[in-house]
C-alpha cells in the first residue's frame, strides 16, 4: 500500500527549495512551478512529492497532466 502523501506548508516550500516567497509565486503564475492547493478557508499547502519532484529537476519541470495521475 502507497503511503499518503503529505500536505507541506509555505514556510517548508521555502526552506526546501532555497526560492523567496515571491519567486515562489511568479513561478506559479508562469507555470514553472507547482500550484498549491487549498487545505483549508486560509490555508494552502502543496503536495510533497511535488515539490520533490521540482527538487529533483526544476528547469524541465512540468505539471502532470490529469491522465498521469490517474494511473
């Protein structure tokens, strides 16, 4: 069985990546890097194995498309 994956909060995002908030954002907005998602009514938050996979090679990072999640 898959462990879950974990939900990880800004301040980790920020500390992982060696990324400022800001460049955090425009490089969302650009589509360069993952999108967080809402965990709560204030909060966001992104998916670890994401930002893992943005780790391991950020230039040709790319979203994954809906059908690769899936399998």
């Amino acid at each position: 069985m898959r462990e879950p994956d974990r939900i990880i909060r800004l301040k980790t995002v920020l500390s992982r990546t060696g990324l400022s908030r800001s460049t955090i954002y425009r490089k969302i907005a650009e589509g360069t890097f993952p999108a967080q998602l809402k965990i709560s009514t204030t909060g966001t938050g992104w998916h670890e194995s994401d930002i893992n996979r943005w780790i391991a090679d950020p230039v040709s990072w790319r979203p994954k498309r809906q059908c690769d999640e899936v399998r």
